[in-house]
C-alpha cells in the first residue's frame, strides 16, 4: 500500500483528516485526535496520544511492507492489533461520521 492507498482506507474506515494526519478522535471529543498516521515520503507511523499530550510512536513501517488484509482490508504491518480498542473506536469514529 502506498500513501494514497493508506489514506484512502483510512478515510472511508472513519478516519478524520486533522492537522494534515488522518486520526481517529475520541468519541466525546470529536476534535481531539487521539490516533493518527503520519504519512512520510517512505515510511508510514502508527501515533497515540499520551494523556499528557505527547504522541508516542507504536509502530512503523516502509509502504512497501505494508499489504492490506484480504478480509478486512485493515493495513498490515503497521501495528493496529497493538491497539486493543482499535477496531471500537474505528467504529464509533465511523458512526459520528454517518450518524453525526
């Protein structure tokens, strides 16, 4: 998967374009980016939000590496099964989109 394909996922899967990133915000603060990807020339990160406000890298990896599931569709290889809540907030992210 290359950048625009990352970003085309990412935005029909609920994912909000916010500061140039897509991200996925907490449900009661829709503004407040708690997930995001930063799309680089080579490389794409996985960013969560600390509770003090600073972004922790969980993982990264080279579009190249990156394959989507023949299932899901979910990227693989960039570290989505780290979050345990993933697929929730996705969801609930997804939701405020169509319902909101």
């Amino acid at each position: 998967m290359d950048k625009e394909a990352l970003t085309a996922w990412a935005l029909g899967s609920g994912w909000t374009m916010i500061a140039g990133a897509p991200s996925l915000t907490k449900p009661n603060a829709p503004t407040q980016p708690i997930v995001r990807l930063v799309l680089k020339a080579t490389v794409a990160n996985l960013e969560v939000r600390k509770p003090a406000g600073k972004w922790e890298k969980i993982a990264g990896e080279s579009y190249g590496k990156i394959t989507a599931d023949p299932d899901t569709g979910v990227p693989v290889g960039l570290g989505f099964e780290r979050i345990p809540s993933f697929s929730r907030l996705m969801q609930d992210n997804r939701d405020r989109k169509v319902f909101g």
